[in-house]
C-alpha cells in the first residue's frame, strides 16, 4: 500500500525528551476544539482528547527508572487504516497538506474507524457537548462542536490553517507556502518547553523537515506501514525502542516489510 | 379457540397454553424493548462500550447470527439450483431461521450506529471502497429477498390460501422461486465474505489483518465458508429444539443428517484453510509487522485458550464428527457436533471482533477489558425473543413442516 502523496506534508516531531508530561497541550486541544467536559470522567476510556498524553517508563528499578511522556495526537498517517474504512466517506485524506479530515455532519457513528486505527486517535462523542454556564462564552467561534455519536478526532486544529491562509492572502502572500510558523497548532503553540516542532515536512525551510530526519527520529508502529506524518525523537534508546514492537521486545522478526 | 388457523389436518397445543408461552417470551422481549428505547433516547452511552471497544457485543452478535442464519441461502442453492429434493423437508424453516437473524442484525444495527437517523446513508453517500458499504447494500437486499421468500409461506397459511388471488400468487411466487435462490446465494455469498472483509483490511490490526487475492482477504472466503459450515447445522439444531418443546416429530433425520453432511463438508473445508490461514499469519505475517504470535494474547479472557477451541475443539472436532457417516448418524453425536459448530464459529467472530482491537498496539498502552451491560444483552436478547416469536407464530399458523403429518401418524 502506497502512501497518499501531497506537495505540502503537515506533520509534527515531538521531542520525547523535552516532554515533562505537564499536559498543556491536551489542555489547549480541549479548548481549541471545543472539547466540552463530560460530567462524569471518571472512565477515562470514554473521554475526549484528540491529543493525549501516555506515559513510558523503561520499567527499570531505581536508581535506574526513568520516565517519558508522550503526546499522540492524530498521526495524519499517509496510508490510513480508518479513511478506507469509512461506509460513508465520512473522512478523507484529500486535501493538499495530508490531514485526515473528519466531517461530522456525514459521520454516522458506526465506529469502524475507531476499530481500525491502532493508535486509538479515534473519539467517540457518547454525549451531547455541555458547557458549563459561563463556558460558552470561551468557546472557539471557528470551530463546531459536534452532537452526540458521531467520531472525531486531531486535525491539527485545521481552522487555524485557513486562518493562516487568509492572512497570507491579505499580506499579498502565497498560501500555498507558509512560511515556517504561521501555522501551527494549539498543542504545539502552548507546549512550554518546545517539545512539538509543527511544520510542512517537504519544505526545507521548516524546522521539522531537518528534525524528521534525525537518526534519533521514529514513527510509531511504523512497520504496520500507515505512514505517519508524526514524528518523535528521543536520545535515550529505551524510549526509541517503545516506539515498534518488534524493538520493545527485541524480537525483529521477517526482515520481509509488509507490503 | 384458533383451531381453524392451523395448518391442516396438524394438531397444536391449547391456545391458554400457547398465550401463556407468547407472555413469557414477550415478557423478555419488552426488557429489551426498554433497553431499546433508552438506548434511541439516550444514545449508547448507556451501553458498556467505550473509546478503546466502539465494537462489542452488539457486533459479535449480528457476525454471529448472520453466520447462523446462512442456512437459508445456502439451502435455498442447494435445493432450488442443484436440485437436491430431500431438503424441501426444511427449506421452509432454513427460510423463517434466516429471515429472523437478518431482520434481527439489521435491528441490532440501528441501534449501534451512533447517529441511527442517518443510517440512509449508507446508500446515499456510499465509500465504494469499504467493506461495510458492501454489507449494508448486502444485506437489505437479502433481507429483502427473504420477506419474499417468506411471504409464500404465510400466504400458503390454511384460510388466506382460500383466497384465490393469494392462492395464485403463492403459487407463482413458488414457481419463481429459483430465481430468488439464486439471487440470495449471490447477495449472501458477498456480504458473508464481506463481513470477513472488513476484518481482513484492518492495516492497523495485525490479529485481523490478511492478505488475499485481489480486493479480497483471506478472510472475505473463510467468513463464506464457515456460514455454509454452520448455517444448515443451525437450522437442524434449531428443529430439534423445536420438536423438544412441541414433542411432535418435525423432519425425518435422514433429512437432519444430510443437513449435518453438508455443514460437515464445508466446515471441514473451512478448517482447512483456516488451519493454513493461521498458521501462516502466525509465521510469515505477524513478524512482517513486528509482532509474535504471544503477543496477540493475554491472561484468561484473551487466552490462547480461545483460539485453539475456535479451531480444535469447536473447528477440527465437529468437521471430523460430522464427516464420518457413523457419528453423524447418530443423532446425539450430531447435535453435540452441531453445537460444537455453532459456538466455534461464534467464537470466531468474537474474536475478530473483540480480541482483534483489545490488543494493545502500542508498546506503551495497556490490555483494556470489555464486558457488555445490561443494555446490551438486552437488547440482544429482545433479538432472540423477537425470533421465538416468529418462529412460534410460523409453527402454530403456517405449514412449515411437509413431513409433520406423516411423521406423527
């Protein structure tokens, strides 16, 4: 399976080692994307978060346990398991820039799409969005919120790159080539220590071009062949090995790639 | 009371004792009416589903009943196309079995869908590229087929038959009715296997994940397979269970055998190549992606334990059982090997449905547990009820069984 090429690849790389787990970025998704706090959260496997954050550890004892965090948003990966999937075209991967759209008004809720992404990017609203009183007037004006039982997900807070389209256009500009910073999503914005570089992956002017290709650089999962268009990079091997099955348990397998 | 409904010359039970019957299964099918009702007016939050399980109970259930219920297409092809008479003693039932399990499943699925109000979308913005798109185009269309295949038989009812205009077309639609064999033997055979399908394209889910031929996975032809495997076997099963509670002899079980022939056939065809299939997604696939076999298993309840009693005990057993004349003649051994058909195929589907994406992928993430609520099983038995329902309905008015006359002389 070949990846969906596009002249613009927006993508992220996330330094594992700059994470301190602090969750700025899941905080700003939330209020970005109008995320609206369930009233019960308790299970946390029925909450929304399109960015996430997990922790890893190298299940050491002390003195030698180390912790790392990981942000997961959406991967935009090149060959998506979910687009195919979808009975109702629902989401697409066909836009110049590679992200992996999500059209709720389409959406039927059938959760296909959940069950074939392995990333577990994939949310399900099981309520209708409540905002407490008072809230509603911090809601982002851009973006929709979606009722109850259609998916969602990350889409690298796709409004902010129409915003930073039109004022490319206003200036006179290209938008078709932004330049590197004038878009980039809530996470990668808020994220204090700088851990989210986000930028055009085939653009030399970005920084995440040259990031991406650091030997200290992976993709989640990347031999399940999804093509993710994030990337992490860390210097400690342990957190690099968590990235693959095959190098978490030191089993490498058929050389044979799938195709 | 409604003695003149029967079904002639046939005896039936006391019309106190058949409404007090209607009132218990009823009585379990209102539950699940609720449950229903609540599920519509409150979404499936009030199910046991969650972020990390969109698929569950719900799912297996309609994989599994479908599956079950291929004894009405694969009879009908059998009977109406290569012409094997004998099995004119059960057509009618494999026909009720598979038009309650498909009637049943499309319900379950409104219900699952999130947003059930848009569930017309599926045909009016088809993705031509997903298996579910073919299983929703499918299976109306099968279902369709089958309210047809099963008008003739309410129209043949005692008193309706004596209306001449509905006599005539019972008669006419019979006459036709290779042609509707043949079209549900298409449509079936297609989203059988697309069922499987949409299983085998899951990229990001090395349990399920096959290559194939074509378009097709492996697991499009396994999915056809193990229905024919289990299908006819199910409606004997579900004969039988009838004739305990009736305690009048329904099919002859030379009838009954044969149908325990042709489900031992395709089964052992199906072990077969599933046998080939696993061995080789264990061995060659899984370490493709990166992945080992013990990866795909956990603790007790996603044990390998499952899997080999899908296909030892539940596969391999019963295709043996059901191919070896002297077992399969004897009618104990055949509906053991029957009910061991039936739980491995529905083992089958449960597992790629729920192992498949219990599986952590990621190194890092964590097994995570699924158990349907009360809601679910519900509603799921408010589907088994609904086909009690039918099916007592159909014994007690409509003549479903040629042979019963002459069987309880």
């Amino acid at each position: 399976m070949k990846a969906k090429e596009f002249n613009i690849k927006w993508g992220m790389v996330i330094d594992l080692d700059k994470c301190t787990g602090c969750g700025a970025c899941m905080t700003a998704c939330q209020v970005e994307n109008n995320i609206a706090p369930m009233v019960d959260s308790s299970n946390k496997l029925r909450t929304l978060s399109w960015m996430l954050v997990f922790e890893m550890s190298n299940k050491k004892p002390c003195p030698d346990a180390e912790i790392a965090y990981l942000p997961r948003p959406c991967m935009q990966c090149g060959n998506p398991a979910c687009v195919p999937v979808c009975p109702v075209v629902a989401t697409d991967k066909n836009e110049e820039g590679g992200i992996v759209s999500q059209i709720y008004p389409r959406c039927i809720g059938c959760r296909y799409c959940m069950a074939a992404c392995p990333y577990h990017a994939r949310y399900f609203n099981w309520e209708d969005p409540i905002f407490p009183k008072g809230m509603e007037k911090a809601l982002s004006p851009s973006t929709s919120t979606r009722p109850r039982g259609v998916v969602e997900k990350c889409n690298f807070c796709h409004t902010r790159l129409q915003n930073a389209k039109d004022k490319v256009r206003m200036e006179g500009g290209n938008p078709e080539a932004l330049p590197d910073g004038a878009y980039m999503p809530a996470c990668s914005e808020v994220c204090p220590t700088g851990a989210i570089t986000f930028g055009d992956l085939k653009n030399p002017e970005h920084k995440v071009h040259e990031l991406a290709k650091s030997e200290n650089a992976f993709r989640l999962l990347e031999k399940l062949g999804l093509a993710p268009q994030v990337y992490y990079m860390s210097k400690r091997e342990w957190v690099r090995k968590l990235g693959d099955n095959y190098a978490a348990t030191g089993k490498p397998g058929a050389e044979k790639k799938h195709s | 009371m409604d003695r003149a409904l029967f079904p002639e010359g046939l005896e039936r039970c006391s019309f106190g004792k058949f409404a007090l019957w209607m009132g218990f299964i009823t009585a379990f099918f209102l539950f699940g009416l609720y449950a229903m009702l609540l599920i519509f007016a409150k979404g499936i939050v009030v199910t046991g589903l969650d972020n990390y399980f969109g698929f569950g109970l719900w799912i297996t259930f309609d994989l599994a009943v479908i599956a079950l219920g291929a004894g009405a297409f694969f009879t009908g092809f059998l009977k109406y196309i290569l012409k094997i008479d004998q099995l004119k003693n059960i057509i009618n039932l494999t026909v009720i079995v598979g038009f309650i399990c498909y009637s049943g499943a499309m319900l379950v699925l409104t219900m699952d869908i999130g947003q059930p109000i848009r569930a017309w979308f599926g045909y009016w913005h088809p993705n031509v590229h997903s298996m579910l798109t073919e299983v929703i185009f499918c299976i109306t269309c099968y279902c369709l087929v089958l309210v047809i295949e099963f008008v003739p038989l309410v129209l043949e009812q005692k008193q309706l038959n004596k209306i001449p205009f509905l006599h005539h077309l019972a008669h006419n639609m019979h006459v036709n009715m290779a042609l509707f064999a043949g079209i549900g033997a298409f449509l079936s055979t297609f989203h059988q296997g697309s069922l499987g399908g949409m299983y085998g394209v899951l990229i990001g889910r090395p349990y399920a994940f096959r290559e194939g031929f074509f378009i097709w996975p492996w697991t499009f032809f396994l999915f056809v397979l193990s229905a024919v495997g289990c299908g006819p076997i199910f409606t004997v099963l579900c004969c039988t269970f009838m004739e305990k509670l009736t305690g009048r002899k329904l099919v002859d079980f030379k009838t009954k055998a044969l149908m325990g022939k042709i489900a031992g056939t395709m089964l052992t065809v199906y072990i077969f190549f599933k046998i080939l299939d696993t061995w080789a997604w264990a061995n060659n696939y899984l370490p493709s992606v990166g992945m080992t076999f013990d990866q795909m298993f956990y603790g007790v309840i996603y044990g390998k334990w499952l899997m080999f009693t899908e296909i030892i005990l539940c596969g391999v057993v019963p295709a043996i059982m059901l191919i070896t004349p002297s077992i399969r003649n004897n009618p104990t051994l055949l509906y053991t090997a029957g009910i061991l058909d039936c739980i491995g195929i529905t083992l089958n589907r449960y597992l790629f449905t729920v192992q498949a994406i219990a599986i952590p992928l990621m190194p890092f993430d964590n097994w995570q547990f699924y158990a349907p609520n009360w809601a679910e099983w519900a509603t799921s038995g408010m589907i088994v009820a609904y086909g009690f329902l039918v099916m007592s309905l159909s014994y007690r008015y409509l003549p479903v069984f040629p042979q019963e006359k002459m069987l309880n002389k």
